[in-house]
C-alpha cells in the first residue's frame, strides 16, 4: 500500500473517531493529534501514554479525557457497523 493510502486512511481513522466523540472544534483537534503522530485511535489506551503529555500538545482537559476515555466504546461502536455490513 502506499504511503498516500496509509496516510488518507490514517486521517480518516483519527477523523472518524474526533467526530463520533463530538469534539468541537475538530480539523484543530486533528491537525494537532496528525502533527504529532496520533494516527490510531488505539494509541489512546496504551498505558505508557501519559494524559499530561498529550494536554501539552494544546489540546483542552475535556479533549483529552474524551479521547482517552472512549476507545474502547469506539471499538465497539465499530464492531457493530462492521457485523451490520453486508461484508462483515
């Protein structure tokens, strides 16, 4: 695959997940989270990243709690449209 298609679809995963979540404000919250190597959803329940670390980006407390906070709700929200579409 290439690095143009890895790239869309990496955007597309970190839009997907700001928009479900609601965040306002979010090509800001996406350039940001882009800019900085966030380019999976999952990376917000790895236990060596730190909260702190991400609000240091600039991001709000209310951001950052909800992108750490709802992975696992993603995951499942995404495992329901998956098994509801005619190729899961």
């Amino acid at each position: 695959m290439s690095n143009h298609h890895t790239s869309c679809r990496n955007k597309t995963n970190m839009y997907d997940y700001i928009n479900f979540l609601g965040i306002r404000n979010s090509e800001y919250t996406l350039m940001i989270l882009l800019a900085n190597g966030f380019h999976l959803h999952e990376l917000f329940k790895s236990p060596a990243l730190s909260r702190s670390v991400v609000r240091e980006l600039g991001l709000t407390l209310g951001v950052v709690t909800m992108l750490f906070s709802n992975v696992a709700r993603y995951n499942q929200y995404l495992r329901s449209q998956k098994a509801g579409s005619p190729e899961g």
